[in-house]
C-alpha cells in the first residue's frame, strides 16, 4: 500500500524535468500535502471520485486509497502546482504528461452516461427478451445541473485553489496572460499563471462584520498564445464558521 507521501516524492521527482534542483524541505512537504488535498477536492468537485482518502487532520503517512492506474495523474498535476512556489514554469515535457493524464483521469472516472428509451421500443412486457430491453432503455433522462460547482469556505479563513484550462488548450497552446478579479466579501491575495493551470489564494472576508454569503463569484479571463479568450466564473459560498 502507497501513502500520500509517495505521490507527493513522485510529483518532485517528476519537477526535476522542469530543472528543481533542491531537495523539499518539511515545510516543502507540509505545503504539497495542503496542496494535494486541495487538489483532490477539487477533482471531487468535479466528479473525477478515485476514493481518495479525506482526513480532517491530513498526514504524508496516510494511505491515499487511489488505485494504482490514477497515480501518474495525481502526481503529474500536483507537479504542476507546486512547481511556481520554487519560481520554476512547468517544461514543456510535464506539460504534455500532466494534460494526457488529467485526460486519462477525466474520462476513466466520467459518470456513465444512461441511455433513454427508444421510441420504436415498445413498454410492455410480452416476452423476457422485451422486459430486458425495456429495463436497459426507460430510465429517467439525466439533466444537467442548473448552476456550476461551488466551492465551500469558512469566513476568515484563507485557501489555495486552481482552475485548469487544459482540456481548453489545443495542442501547443499555452495560456498567456489572465485577469482575475472577485466580488465583494472575496479577496484575491495571490494569483499566477502555470499554464495550463491558473493558481489563486482567495481570503473569505465575508460582507458587514464578517457575516456568512450565499453566492460570490471570482472571475478569471485567460488569453492564449493564440489569441483565444475563455472567461471562467467560480461560485463561492461562505460559512459562518462560530459554534457557540
């Protein structure tokens, strides 16, 4: 059994492509474990479920519970996003691991899509040849979420996040420069571009005394080295954090 320490060492190795040349540090490790967790949060959020193993306390010491074909993923993207805290820009190399991985990872996790009943099929039951049929084919029609993934934030509190343009890019195609920006109750303390990831620290500040919110949005516009504009609205929801 693996531990999240071992995705954590695979994802520095892998930063050496992109010339780190020291070794982590504790505190090196303390910020790729806060950073691993974030990340895979994150892939929760948007329905990439590898049972990765949640803790209220995260220790490198804990098994990570991700099947063996996933690991290469984890570690490629969490290279990605350490790799500005060291001043270093992905290579071109990395890029490509970490964009087919993430692909491979998206796409084996994808929830099945179900298949609505033909017209042409009839519903009754005349033979067990047509039941089977019917219970492959009439199953309720899927719909899409009406509003986009939010994420959750106690106010006061400060957190790193990441938005991923790589499923955007085409082939070659790096981002840029970006905007960001966030409304009212939201601070944007710290913001960079590690193509084709857009890194942030945002500061829940709530609105008049520090008061929980519903609904806040944070902003990023990235432009391509091709001249290609995406604009990205990321919905927060602040909490009230006192249990008095």
């Amino acid at each position: 059994m693996t531990t999240k320490a071992d995705l954590i060492n695979g994802a520095y190795s892998l930063m050496r492509i992109s010339g780190l040349t020291v070794s982590p540090s504790a505190s090196d490790l303390t910020l790729a474990l806060k950073r691993l967790e974030n990340m895979a949060h994150e892939f929760l959020g948007r329905h990439i479920d590898v049972n990765y193993n949640f803790e209220n306390s995260p220790t490198t010491g804990a098994l990570h519970n991700i099947a063996r074909k996933y690991w290469f993923a984890f570690e490629t993207n969490l290279a990605v996003r350490l790799l500005p805290d060291f001043g270093k820009q992905p290579s071109p190399a990395l890029i490509q691991q970490q964009q087919a991985s993430f692909s491979f990872l998206s796409s084996d996790t994808a929830p099945v899509r179900e298949t609505t009943y033909p017209t042409r099929m009839p519903r009754g039951m005349a033979n067990s040849r047509r039941s089977l049929a019917w219970s492959r084919y009439y199953t309720p029609e899927t719909q899409s979420p009406l509003e986009g993934i939010t994420n959750e934030m106690y106010v006061g509190d400060t957190n790193d996040f990441t938005e991923s343009f790589a499923a955007y890019l085409d082939s070659g195609e790096t981002i840029a420069s970006f905007t960001i920006s966030a409304e009212t109750g939201l601070t944007v303390d710290t913001s960079a571009n590690a193509t084709p990831l857009i890194t942030y620290t945002i500061t829940a500040d709530g609105l008049t005394n520090n008061t929980p919110v519903d609904n806040l949005k944070v902003k990023i516009v990235a432009t391509t080295s091709a001249g290609r504009v995406e604009t990205r609205i990321i919905n927060f929801k602040l909490l009230d954090s006192d249990i008095s």
